[in-house]
C-alpha cells in the first residue's frame, strides 16, 4: 500500500510539472538552514585570527555572511564545531582545529563558537553545532595524534585516514561527552550529528544489525546526555540521502540502513531524533521518490532534504538552476525544509540559485517546526520539567516622535525568566493592513525569534496593525497579543499620521523654506492617485477617495520631493 501511494504521488508530481506557472505554497513553519563548513576554511573563516584586527576581520566574514542569509530568510546555521578530532572552540576534550587561528592547537583568542552563537540569534535564526562524529583525519594529523595518545583502543586505521572505531563501546562514550560538553557550555539551538555511520572504506565484515546497533548505541548515548542537560536543544543527524531501495527505485548500493548502517528512520520514530537533514544530492527519480520515502516515515517530526547546490558549479556536474528550482517546489509541497550544501555555493549565487531562494521561495520569512511533544521520548527519561505553553505578551504599544523616521513596536513579556534560563522566550511580530492580524498567515510574519522586547519599524512600512506572540524553545507559539488593542483603530500621530475626517485631511505647516506648490497622494504601493496646489490654509478635499490607507507627498518649486506623512480615510 505504501508505495501504491506513491506512485499516485508521483503521478500528481509530474503532472503539476507540466504546469507553465505552478503555484508555490507558503508555509508558515519551515527549516531554512545551511551548512556552514569550517574545515580548511571552506565556508568560513576566509582569514586567520591572530590579532586584535584579525580577530575583527574574521568576525565581519561571519557578520556579512549571516546577513546575506537573513536576507534570504534562512533560519537555521548548521556550523561545523567539532572538524577532525579538534574543535572551534576551548574545548577540555579535544584541541582547537588551525581553520580558526591557522594553527593547530592554537586558539584564535576569542571563542568563535560563542561568537556565531551570539550573532545567529541577533538575526533570529538557530543554530546548531554540526559535530563530525566518526572521521578524525589523517593518520599523523594533530588532532588524532592527541586522541591516539588518550584513547588509542577506540582509533582505527584506513589507509591513511583515521575513524573512530563504532564497535567499540567507549566510542559512544566519547562522542556523547563531546555533545554534552557543548550543550553544557553552550547556548545552542540543536546539536547536528554528521557521518554517525560505518565509512564506505571499512575492511572488516560487518553484521548488519549488529552495525545498526553499533551506530544507533552512539545516537542513543548523545541524545541521553544532551536532553539530560538541556531537554529543548534538538537532536538531528545527516543521514545518507536515500533510506534504503524501494519497491521501484533502487538505491543503487548507496543508502543508510543497509550500506553504513544508519536507523535514521527508526531514529525518529523513537524520539532519538528530532530532525533529519537527509543529504539528497541527487535528481528526477533519484530525488523525487525517495523525498516522499522521507516524508512518509518522519513520524510526525521534522525533515529537512538537503540539496547538492555545488552540482550545480561547470567544475562539479554543471547542473541546470532548474534542478534545484523543481526540487525545492516539490519538497515544500510535502511539507518538508530545505538545507543547502553549502553556504559558499549558495552565497556565491551559482547559475542564481541564491536569487531562487530569495526572490521566489523564501519569500517570507517562517518559523522553526515546534519539537514534537517537547523531546519526549519513548526510551529516554530527562530529569528536567516540561514547562507550560508560552504566554501571550502583554502591554503592547507603538510609538514615534515626529522628528524621526521610524516607530517602535514594544511589548512585556508575560514571564520573567533569569538570565541563565535557557527557556528564555522569543517573540514574532506579524503585521497587517487588515484587523486582526492573522497569524495563521505566514505572509503576516515580518520579525521572528527576536530577543528583545521591541522592534523598530520604519515610518513609510504599509502596515497598519500588528500582533506579536511569544514562543519558546521547543517551538510552541503563544497566542498573540494585538495592537491596536481595542477596535482596530491606530492613534493618528502613530507611525507619523496626519488628521483625517474622512473628507478633509490637515496638511502640515508650509514653512516658507519648504516653497511648497503640489502634493500628491499615493497609495501604500506608490502609485500616484492625484495631485492637487498646496492650500496655505492646510486643508485638502478628500473626498472622493475610498476609504483606505495613503502617503502624501509635496513638491516644491526646484521639483524636490519629500514625503509629508500618511493618512486613513473612514467613513
């Protein structure tokens, strides 16, 4: 019956791909991450700290880098924190890799963990510590030099590379301690397990559920001790893009369950996850059915396919833009997220893949899937307590001096939590033209995940209403609190409102500077709707208007424009 449905699925797939102008689905929550590497610099850092001014430097590439992503409404930074046996941040386990200073074992005098932390939830986006679980390097590198010197018994070597052994149990052991290390220290979002597999290159024969044990030992060890410290930090891996075969489609010898030993289905179904990133570099029928695999087993929790953006370079397989275009489509109408390998290519704008994703996907920003029953686990008690639902803000306001340029929208939170609490709240802003707000609409969404208690809004923005909600971190959203917060009407001298009757509107003062000889009223949208000699007794006819929301414009006698201020018509 299963994959009866999906043929049918598949069926109504291509049929929406004959459609000239397929309609794009809006989501409200949705995972927008990338895969931010730090090994060898890939993604960042582009530049070595060793001093004062190039700590900054390396910094700005990461401020730069997290507000071109903003910009695309990308909500989820996946960084590579633990690379070969060494780490990006000072780390009682393992060393410090040289990608930050340029040398190994060196620190690059600031925390840059704490540092990408801080400025990922500046902009409201997660983040989650991506740690490289098995692969340690090369043989003679430094970081699995030092890990031989403590714990040779858990090294093996293939050829040159080196791994952790997954048979041995002190693996598990060993890799949880470094997740809980970092969930402890850290302010983290999510911690990210990457190549929690048997390598490809494994010379021994390998049993294959005793492998699946051997894997899913480890995953059950990290998620123990991580939720043990912090019950909200989400669990996820990147399992191998394809599960297993299908009835239909084969895997082609490469897939999780039977090829490296991944559970990752099972993982979810057991609560040991609460995200999959699913790598999916692959295409048509290599893509398309085995996206509908995941999605049809994620169990009720959050799955998130990644996508091979690099294929789309000359130098890899010169894929068509159109490729990402159509996956992208396809697994937004399945619900599922989307996350990019990696963050270069897509900065980089290969073939304007970043374009795509910012000028027709992500077009609104969204929020992150709550965490299914708040990491509840099946087999994993926590000792920390479940709190209630978040409340709705209260005592939300607007205001603006007339001088300025912009308004601030300010709220209470409902709950003081202390300063080390990690189950702080956070809080969206929806706005709208019409009241109430809606926000069931994502379209309303226009701030998410901020940390303060306010939001500057510009003087000019179309929106006449607002609402605000609190969420917490596990994803629950509280009810909203509006402003206006009693009919829907604004004040008139919030967000710079000229006196209107419905028939006649105030103009400001004409100062004999100004020199003033039209004004023009447009809509929100700026178009022009009419134009009309300045009265120097400061009343305008209108009338004739519909009821409605509009800018006013003068223009003096050098042809200068500036904008006068706004104004509702209702009758």
């Amino acid at each position: 019956m299963k994959h009866t449905f999906l043929s049918i699925k598949r069926i109504v797939f291509s049929l929406l791909l004959c459609l000239a102008t397929p309609l794009l689905a809006i989501n409200k929550h949705e995972v927008r991450a990338v895969w931010l590497t730090t090994i060898g610099g890939l993604d960042w850092p582009h530049s070595y700290a060793q001093t004062a001014h190039s700590i900054e430097k390396q910094k700005n590439e990461l401020r730069s880098i997290l507000d071109r992503l903003q910009s695309a409404n990308i909500n989820t930074i996946l960084l590579q924190t633990r690379v070969r046996a060494t780490t990006i941040y000072p780390s009682d386990i393992e060393p410090w890799d040289g990608a930050m200073s340029g040398l190994p074992g060196q620190s690059p005098g600031y925390d840059p963990l704490a540092f990408a932390i801080d400025e990922c939830h500046r902009r409201g986006m997660e983040l989650h510590a991506w740690i490289v679980c098995i692969p340690i390097g090369k043989w003679n590198g430094y970081g699995c030099r030092q890990l031989r010197k403590r714990h040779p018994q858990i090294v093996r070597r293939i050829g040159e590379e080196a791994f952790l052994d997954p048979e041995n149990t002190a693996t598990a052991s060993y890799v949880s301690s470094i997740c809980e290390e970092v969930t402890r220290r850290y302010d983290i979002d999510g911690i990210h397990l990457d190549y929690i597999r048997y390598p490809e290159t494994w010379k021994a024969r390998i049993d294959i559920h005793k492998g699946r044990r051997n894997i899913t030992r480890i995953v059950e060890q990290v998620a123990e001790r991580t939720r043990r410290c912090k019950p909200w930090v989400k669990i996820s891996c990147s399992p191998i893009g394809k599960h297993d075969d299908l009835s239909r489609y084969s895997s082609n010898g490469w897939n999780a369950r039977t090829k490296v030993c991944q559970e990752a289905q099972d993982w979810l179904r057991r609560g040991l996850m609460d995200q999959l990133y699913p790598m999916m570099y692959f295409k048509d029928n290599h893509f398309f059915p085995f996206a509908i695999d995941w999605q049809e087993n994620s169990h009720g929790r959050t799955v998130v396919p990644g996508l091979g953006i690099y294929f789309l370079s000359p130098r890899e397989k010169d894929w068509s833009i159109d490729v990402i275009r159509r996956e992208l489509h396809y697994i937004r109408s399945l619900g599922l997220g989307q996350a990019f390998f990696r963050c270069k290519f897509l900065l980089d704008n290969i073939k304007g893949v970043f374009d795509v994703v910012k000028d027709e996907i992500n077009t609104y920003p969204a929020l992150i899937p709550p965490t299914l029953s708040e990491n509840a686990m099946q087999s994993i008690p926590t000792t920390a307590d479940i709190s209630p639902s978040p409340q709705a803000p209260t005592d939300i306001s607007l205001t603006a001096r007339a001088s300025s340029q912009s308004a601030t929208l300010s709220w209470s939170s409902a709950k003081a939590f202390p300063q080390s609490d990690g189950l702080y709240h956070l809080f969206n802003v929806y706005a709208s033209d019409t009241y109430p707000v809606d926000t069931s609409d994502p379209r309303c969404l226009i701030a998410t995940r901020l940390q303060a208690t306010s939001v500057t809004l510009p003087r000019q923005s179309r929106y006449r209403y607002y609402a605000v909600t609190s969420t917490d971190r596990y994803g629950r959203e509280s009810a909203p609190a509006f402003f206006p917060v009693n009919d829907g009407r604004p004040s008139a001298d919030i967000l710079g409102m000229l006196p209107c009757n419905g028939t006649t509107l105030t103009l400001p003062p004409n100062h004999g500077s100004a020199n003033l000889e039209y004004i023009a009223i447009e809509s929100v949208a700026g178009n022009l709707i009419t134009t009309s000699a300045y009265d120097e007794t400061g009343k305008t006819d209108v009338s004739r208007l519909d009821e409605g929301f509009y800018v006013v414009r003068s223009l003096n006698r050098r042809g200068q424009s500036h904008r006068l201020g706004f104004f509702i018509i209702r009758r």
